[in-house]
C-alpha cells in the first residue's frame, strides 16, 4: 500500500522494493527539505543517499493506519514546501 499511495504523489519518484524498503524521493524538492519537516513532526524516516532521497523500512508491526498518516502528513509538507517555493519565486 505505501508504495502504490506513494507513487500517487505528484512528482514523487518511487524505486520498486525488493525488500520492506521502499525509497523515494520529490522531483523538485530537495529531500533534506523534506526529512527536516517530517522529523519536526516527529515522523522518522531514513536517508537513502544512493539516490539522494529519502527510504522508510516496513515492519511487520506498519498498518494501513500507519501508511495512511504518513501519507496524509507529507502530501500536507509537499504541498506547503511547493507553496513557499511558489511565493519565493513571485517575490524575485
């Protein structure tokens, strides 16, 4: 299920797991930008440097509820971080 909700984001570019890993990673959005507002929301996920993104490992104990909230938090921080790029650039 993350996977599939994952690789229903906009511009988000979803590797195929092999393992309980799934990695990830926004077109234009830098996923440092990313990472910090996931952990300041106290959402832990992994650095995947390999692709310069962002990997979650799915443990037995991870639920549909689980995946549900993670997706619901980091479309909100997309769209947040795509709306302040957005103002960024009509201020120049």
């Amino acid at each position: 299920k993350l996977y599939s909700e994952l690789s229903r984001l906009d511009n988000m570019v979803v590797y195929k797991p092999i393992l309980p890993i799934i990695a990830f990673k926004h077109r234009f959005i830098p996923s440092r930008l990313i990472l910090e507002k996931l952990l300041s929301k106290r959402i832990y996920v992994y650095r995947a440097p390999s692709i310069n993104g962002l990997r979650i490992v799915v443990m037995p104990h991870i639920n549909n509820e689980h995946v549900d909230v993670f997706i619901r938090e980091l479309t909100s921080i997309l769209n947040d971080l795509e709306l302040n790029s957005k103002s960024t650039i009509s201020k120049l």
